[in-house]
C-alpha cells in the first residue's frame, strides 16, 4: 500500500478520514472530504500514538495493520489507493 500523506487526495484519503472519526482521532475536526490535509495529519498522529507508533502523520503499513487489528478484521484499502500527490 502506498502511504497516504499530507497532500495526497482521493478515495482512499476518505475512507481513512472515515476510519479516524469512527475511532474517534480527531474526529471532530475531520471532514471526510478526500484530501489529506492538516485535521486528517493530527488524527493520524492519534491513531499512530494510541497504537504505540512513531508520530510521523503518514498512514501505511503499520498504521494499516493496527488498524486491521482494532477494526478486528482486514480494512481493504485495496484499489481505493492511487498515487498520492
């Protein structure tokens, strides 16, 4: 999976703002609108955070697996990734 980052935009940006307002990572101030900007970044920090991760504000692989885990089952980003800007 590609990481999702500042700037990046599309399907897949959506469904992990989804994703971060359903647990509850910054999810007052996400809009799931697409593009990945500075709200979507601090609640990926959260997440990254709660999960004992680095706080680096970029989703992939880790990210994706303890996502996988707290969701309790495989979280399919699978063709919703493009290339992130």
């Amino acid at each position: 999976m590609e990481s999702l980052k500042f700037g990046s935009e599309g399907p897949a940006v959506r469904f992990l703002q989804v994703l971060l307002k359903g647990l509850e990572c910054n999810h007052q101030n996400i809009i799931p609108d697409g593009k990945f900007g500075q709200q979507t970044a601090l609640g990926v920090r959260e997440l990254q955070e709660r999960f004992g991760l680095p706080k680096t504000g970029e989703f992939w692989g880790p990210e994706h697996e303890k996502l996988n885990e707290a969701m309790g089952g495989y979280v399919d980003f699978h063709g919703l990734v493009q290339n992130p800007k």
